[in-house]
C-alpha cells in the first residue's frame, strides 16, 4: 500500500516537473528570442546613428539574398544601389556592417594612405583550415611576416624562370585548338583556358603534372576544381553569415574531424609528399613556385647548411637544373630578404608546412579561375573587334617569327599593343569584381564618415571601371585608352582602374597572371584567326558564383588558323 501511494506520488510529481520544465523552457526561450530580435535591430541600426546611406536590410539575413539570390547579378545590385544612396553607403551581411566607398580619393585613403588601419580582409565567416592560413585568412602582424616571405616567389627574376613550363602548356593549348579544327568542333573557349590555367598553375606552383588540356573530360583534378568553385557559397556559409555562432560551431566540426572536399584532399596530400621528397634530395633543385616557397621560409637555413656538408663531401651541386624538363637554367643564389634595404626582415621568416601548402591552396585557386576569365575576355573581345585584333597580330609578326615557337620574357616586354589590349579587357571584364575589401582595426574617421571598428570596407570594381565619367563610352574596347599617348596626357584618379586591387594588400600574382595571359593571347592570335560566329554570345553576360565573373553561357567562336 505505501510502495503504490509512493509510486502515484512520485508519478504525480513527475509529471508536474515535467510540465513546469516544458513552460520554462519555452519561457527562455521566447525571453531569448525577444532579446536576439532587440541586439539584431541595434546592430543594423548602426548606418542609421552614423547618419550613412544604407540599404534596409531583412532582420536575419541583411542584404545577404538580395545580393545572391537565384536571379540576381550582385554587381548589378551593387550598381543600383550606388544609384539610389551615393558613392558611400552601408548594408548588412547578416548583421555584419559592409560599407560601398566608390569615391576614388576614398579608395585611395582605404587601399595606400591609411593602410594602417585597413590592412586585414574581413573574417571569413567559417574559419577551417587551409583558409585560415593563407594570406586571405591570415591577419595584422602575421599577415605582413607571410607577405615578406612570399612576395620574392613571384620577383621578375623567378618569373622569367617559369617561362619554359608556361610556354610548354600553351603549346598543348595550339595542338588542342588545331585537332578541334580538323573535326569542325565548334570551340568552347572557356573550358580551354581553364584547362590551360589549371595545367599552368599545377605545375607552376605544386609542382603536379595534369593533363586537363589533352583529356578534359577524364582527369578528375580539374572536374573537382570546377566543382569546388562553381558550388563554393553554400547554404552552410549562409547559414554562418546569418548566425554568427553558427560558423564557430562549422569551424570547430570542420577542423576537428579534418572534413575538407576531395580537391582539397588532394593538393594537401601531394604537397606533403612533395615537401617530404625535396627535403631528402638536395641535390636537384626544381624550378616552380614551392620549391621558392622553401626556399623563401625554415627550410633555406636547413638547405644551406645541408648543401655545405655535401659540398664539402663526395657530392657537388653542379649549379644546373636536372628536372622538370629544366636542364641547363642556372641555379639562383638564396638572398634574406630585405638584405638590399638594409632592413630587418620579419619577425617570423620561418613558414610552417601549414601556411605553406595553404598558400598553395589558395594560388591554385586563385590562379586558375581568374586567369581564364581574363584570357577567355580578351580573346572574346578580339573575336568580336577584328580590327583590333588585326593591328594586334601586325605588332606580333613584327616581334614574333613562328607562333608556335616559345616566346621569351624580353620579347614579350616589347608587345606594347598587346600590353594595351590586355589592359583594356581587364577594365572592360575585370574577373575579380567582389574581393576588393577590408576590414577597419579601430574607430576612424575616413573623410566625412565615421567609419567604427571592425566594419568591412568593399570597393565596387566593376562599377569604377564602368563609370563614364571615369571612361567615356565604358562598354566600348577601346585599347588606344592606355597607349603611352594617353597615358602620358592622362589626368585620370590613378585608383579609377584597380582589377588587382591596389597598395600593400593587391594581388601578389599578378605578375604570374598577366605573363600567362599575354603569352597565350599573343600565340594563339600568331597562329590563328579568331572569328565571332552565329553562336557567339552578344553581349557576354555572366554569373558571379564567388568574388569573380564567370561566363553565364558558353564562349563559342572560330579560330582560323592563319597561312
């Protein structure tokens, strides 16, 4: 009788618990989500106070579907709202402030004077590895240490060192075009650059050997790379744009479980074996990018005294390259950093295999899709401009004997019409629209504006290089804009054309980039005649599925070989 009078007791009692913890839970609940709402609309309040233009933004996603939702170009989004609120206005990435500046003294004050202050990109809203690591990712003091280490890697004198493996990929560019012209294929110039950049930027920088030109449609690499940037904003960043916290938890799952896409997988599993291998065979030095970074971090200390203690031994190191297909290019003498200036170098030389193979990452990416845009720009362009193109092949015969012969740097240096038409198209189709941004250390003010700490800064590059009181009749190719007549007479804001970016933070590629994308232009205009067709785009419209345009269609025109 006491064990049943106990048991209703302690039913009755559950129950009541139960019920009680249910309402209390819903009570947080509510009180929580009443507090969120209050802190979100204080957050996107902040353009308000400061007394800034800004976009009305949506209370939990900002402007963050507007910007990508399922029709919208977010550079004409961009463009409109540069219409409706000025040169400077604010909107909200989730509750993230981003201020617009187009003003182009502003730019400037952003990009060089004040540098100080904007020198660190915005926080990626996922913090995994290998982004973290690399110059995107990485920020204030360690940021400049990478930066002083990696930027020798792409010096003149290495670049002109690379010279034979990016002629070499071209040549495998003409063979492709030339077998597509005997089957009367139309062509589909997209997919060719970028198998041409991949290949380039593989063996350049990771030294991997792919064949994405011969066999496109069976090498995986380059399907997984395509892939991997095609589909790179994924719900789950949105997510993490929208709740902050959300992209802490990503991240945490992410690192923790080394949960990373194939592509991924791959370029950190070859590196490491790469890195493994040269650091047990110092007696062949090879000639790309990684090979520079070693030498550029820990790893030169460690190779010098190596290098001595063979020296001084049975082995000699004969001052030649014996890889790659490099033989006979003279080996360079390691140099500190800094050591011509006099000054000290950074405080941390030493790269870790970490940041190494998230550089390579990151140049990889970086380097393929935004070369293929702009060579897959101005090739579309002299298409559709054959007087253009015309005066363009005159200067190459001029300077070139037999296109299919490889070009050296020199002769590339003296196609000023070429450097012209390149320039022209970058400003006309700039790849990189949305990546020019910063991201503010501290309170500041920047000119009229009260700018508060930890607000990202975007520059508009697609809206400057179109802007016609800037470039009259904007949407015109016209490469006379930057001949040495006009640019002599030229009083124009030197931050009105930036497709690299500009100051400390621009693009530490873009000597690599632009080296490959005038020595295929130049080749391929040499050999062929590039003809606009019935299938030709016009206009060549575009999607922006990350910071850069891609070709919303395919680029379908001829290519005629010449007698």
């Amino acid at each position: 009788m006491i064990l049943q009078i106990l048991s209703y007791v302690w039913a009755l009692l559950c129950k009541v618990l139960t019920r009680y913890t249910v309402t209390f839970c819903i009570g947080c609940l509510v009180l929580y989500l009443m507090y969120w709402v209050r802190v979100r609309r204080y957050k996107h309040s902040l353009f308000q106070r400061l007394g800034i233009p800004y976009v009305k933004p949506h209370l939990i996603h900002g402007s963050l579907f507007t910007l990508r939702g399922k029709d919208a170009l977010a550079t004409n989004v961009i463009g409109e709202w540069l219409k409706t609120y000025g040169d400077v206005f604010g909107y909200y990435m989730g509750d993230k402030p981003t201020i617009v500046i187009k003003d182009l003294d502003l730019v400037k004050q952003v990009l060089m004077k004040d540098f100080n202050v904007f020198s660190n990109r915005p926080k990626v809203a996922i913090k995994i590895n290998p982004i973290t690591h690399t110059l995107i990712g990485l920020r204030d003091q360690r940021w400049k240490d990478v930066r002083s280490v990696l930027a020798p890697t792409f010096s003149l004198a290495k670049m002109k060192l690379i010279m034979g493996i990016m002629n070499k990929r071209v040549d495998e560019l003409l063979e492709a075009v030339s077998k597509h012209n005997t089957k009367s294929e139309n062509l589909e110039w997209y997919s060719i650059f970028q198998g041409l950049t991949l290949d380039v930027i593989c063996e350049c920088v990771m030294a991997m050997k792919r064949n994405c030109q011969r066999d496109q449609n069976n090498d995986e690499f380059f399907a997984l790379t395509r892939t991997f940037l095609k589909h790179a904003m994924s719900p789950v960043l949105d997510l993490a744009v929208c709740f902050s916290i959300l992209g802490e938890v990503f991240a945490f799952i992410n690192n923790k479980l080394a949960f990373s896409g194939r592509m991924t997988n791959m370029i950190v599993s070859h590196v490491k074996d790469v890195l493994k291998i040269r650091r047990q065979d110092l007696s062949t030095k090879n000639i790309d990018l990684l090979q520079l970074m070693l030498e550029a971090s820990g790893y030169q200390k460690e190779y010098d005294t190596k290098r001595s203690s063979i020296q001084n031994g049975t082995s000699t190191m004969n001052g030649t390259s014996t890889s790659n297909g490099t033989a006979g290019v003279k080996k360079e003498q390691p140099s500190e950093p800094n050591s011509k200036s006099g000054r000290e170098g950074p405080k941390n030389k030493n790269l870790s295999d970490e940041e190494i193979i998230a550089n390579v990452w990151v140049f990889m990416l970086a380097g393929f899709e935004t070369s293929a845009n702009a060579i897959t720009s101005t090739a579309y362009l002299l298409a559709c401009h054959p007087d253009i193109q015309e005066k363009l092949f005159l200067e190459l015969s001029e300077h070139i004997e037999d296109g299919h012969k490889h070009i050296t740097y020199d002769t590339l240096h003296k196609l000023n019409y070429l450097d012209q038409v390149f320039s022209e198209a970058l400003r006309v189709f700039p790849p990189v629209v949305n990546f020019i941004t910063r991201d503010t250390n501290k309170d500041f003010q920047l000119g009229d504006y009260f700018i508060p700490n930890d607000t990202d800064i975007m520059i508009p590059v697609w809206q400057i290089h179109h802007d016609p009181k800037l470039w009259p009749d904007p949407l015109k190719f016209d490469p006379d804009r930057f001949s040495p007549e006009a640019k002599a007479s030229n009083s124009r804001h030197p931050m009105s054309y930036i497709p690299f970016g500009a100051g400390p933070r621009s693009c530490p590629g873009m000597r690599f980039a632009q080296m490959e994308a005038k020595m295929a232009i130049a080749r391929l205009v040499r050999t062929h005649r590039l003809e606009s067709c019935e299938q030709t785009p016009i206009p060549l419209e575009f999607t922006l599925p990350t910071v850069t345009h891609v070709p919303a269609q395919d680029v379908i025109f001829k290519a005629i070989p010449r007698e």
